[in-house]
C-alpha cells in the first residue's frame, strides 16, 4: 500500500469510528485550534460536481460561529472523503498536488482529534479495535 492510499484509508476509517461515537454514542466532540480550520479553508474545498461545466464548483467555506471547530472541521473532511469516495474522481482527480493537501490536512485533523484525550478520541479508538482497524 503507498503512502496516498494509506492516508486514504485511513481518512475513511477514521470518519467511520467519530461517525460512530459521535451518533451512535453521543460523545462531545473535543476543542480544537481553529488554525485546523483556517488551514484547510487556505486550500479550499470542491463542491459538487456539475455535469453542465464538466468540473467541480469550488466553494468558500465560512466558519460557523454557532458550531464548535470541531464541527465545523469535521464537516468538512466529510466532504473530502464524499468527493473521494463518491464523487466522479476516477473521471475527473483532483491534481496530485491538491489531493496531497487535502488528504494531508486530513491526517492533521485525524491525529489532533485522536490526541486529544476526549470522550470522543476514546470511543473512536474502542471502535476502531472492536473492527480491528486500529492500526488507522
């Protein structure tokens, strides 16, 4: 397995388990910098795919002050791995370059929940072993 179909991988594994304890168990999400926000709005996210142009309409995400970083940040690596995984990337990829940030900042994100010692990060991890995936 390389390196981007780790990150990969491990992005959908990794919004499977906080899914998972957030809507299933209730967990609170944890704090987090809202540098996490910032870093990723600085790259920019795709929206959806418009068959009339043939691409991707790019939106400005705004942060939403009635939301929590986490929130705001978890929302979009759901859209991330939408456009991944469900979207038309085979027939149209974002370039290397982009998809390396993305998948990149993904990682940031996983790791600072992860680390974070909240309900949250525990129940994930639970999850995560249960489904014997925890090496993600």
């Amino acid at each position: 397995m390389n390196q981007q179909e780790y990150k990969i991988i491990s992005l959908v594994l990794n919004e499977m388990a906080f899914e998972g304890a957030i809507e299933h168990f209730n967990e609170v999400p944890p704090d987090l910098s809202r540098k996490l926000f910032d870093d990723l709005k600085a790259i920019g996210i795709p929206g959806r795919y418009d068959g009339n142009i043939e691409d991707y309409r790019y939106v400005d995400i705004e942060f939403d002050n009635e939301k929590s970083v986490f929130e705001n940040c978890y929302r979009q690596l759901r859209t991330i791995r939408n456009n991944i995984i469900h979207a038309n990337k085979a027939y149209r990829p974002d370039p290397p370059e982009r998809l390396n940030d993305l998948l990149d900042w993904a990682q940031i994100f996983i790791q600072s929940v992860n680390q974070s010692n909240s309900a949250l990060a525990t129940r994930a991890k639970e999850i995560k072993a249960t489904l014997r995936i925890e090496t993600f």
